[in-house]
C-alpha cells in the first residue's frame, strides 16, 4: 500500500493516471488471463475447484447443524464461497462477530450486505478459505464459544449433548 499527496495540477493529472490505471487491466495481463481460460486444462480445473467448494460446503453445513442447531441456514447455495446462517431473533450480531474474533475466528456480520434493514440478524461464514475440513471443524467449535458468550440461554438450551 503506498500513499501520494499532491496538489493543484499535478493532483488532477495523477487522479487521471490513478482511474486510468484502476480501470483498464494492461494488455500483457489480459493475454495471460485469455490464455489461462482458453487452455485444455481449465474446464478440468473448474470442475476440481467446483467439486472442492461443494465439499467444503457440504462439511460446513453438517459442522454448524451438529454444533450449532440455533442458527438457522435458511438457504444452501448450489455454489459460491459463503454461507449464510440467520441469528436467533434479537440478537446483536455485531456483539457475535467481536466475541467469535475473541475465540479465534473471523466472521461477518450480514447486515452490511441488504439494501433495506434485514429482517433479523444475519452472518455470512466463508468456507472457500480455509485449509480443509479440519479448519472448518474449528472454526464452528469456536463460534459456538462465542455464542455461547453472546447467547448464554439459548445456547445453553439448544446445545448438543
């Protein structure tokens, strides 16, 4: 990360590189990126990539209906990096996020992702990152932690046995 001050002219002309530059992906880049797709072994490597995020999906999604029944999956998706679990009516997920980041897994909150106010608390767990389904076994051990911080009552009462 870098950072420029300027002023005046010179400002102007240096916006006018940075859109430039922003904008427009340089042609050495985009004839490596049309030979990569173009190639034999791209629809090979999609499938792989796409058998593996349905794996992690799948491993997720049994992860947090074992460990965690009170948050709600209202939808599987059929693809993609992320799952969305819906909280328990009045919780405050921005108080569930920095307790799962005290126990040692980032999550995000969903409200930033609706255009109107949700109607409940939503997060958003990505399983496209991690190292496998260890990782994942993990990670939803430790949002229990933190749910059972943020949640004491509900999740002393829905807490597997």
């Amino acid at each position: 990360m870098s950072a420029l001050a300027a002023r005046g002219p010179v400002l102007e002309r240096l916006r006018a590189i940075q859109i430039v530059d922003t904008f427009f992906v340089p042609r050495p880049l985009q004839e490596a990126a049309l030979e990569l797709v173009g190639s034999p072994a791209w629809p090979r490597h999609l499938r792989t990539i796409s058998a593996e995020l349905k794996t992690r999906r799948d491993t997720m999604t049994t992860a947090l209906r074992l460990g965690l029944p009170e948050l709600a999956l209202p939808h599987i998706p059929s693809g993609g990096y992320h799952l969305w679990l819906r909280l328990p009516d009045g919780t405050d997920e921005t108080a569930l996020t920095a307790a799962a980041l005290r126990a040692g897994v980032a999550i995000t909150p969903g409200r930033p992702y609706f255009s109107a106010e949700p109607p409940a608390g939503h997060l958003r767990l990505s399983f496209a990152a991690v190292a496998g389904a260890g990782e994942i076994a993990e990670g939803v051990r430790r949002l229990r932690t933190a749910c059972d911080e943020v949640l004491p009552a509900k999740s002393a009462r829905l807490r597997p046995t």
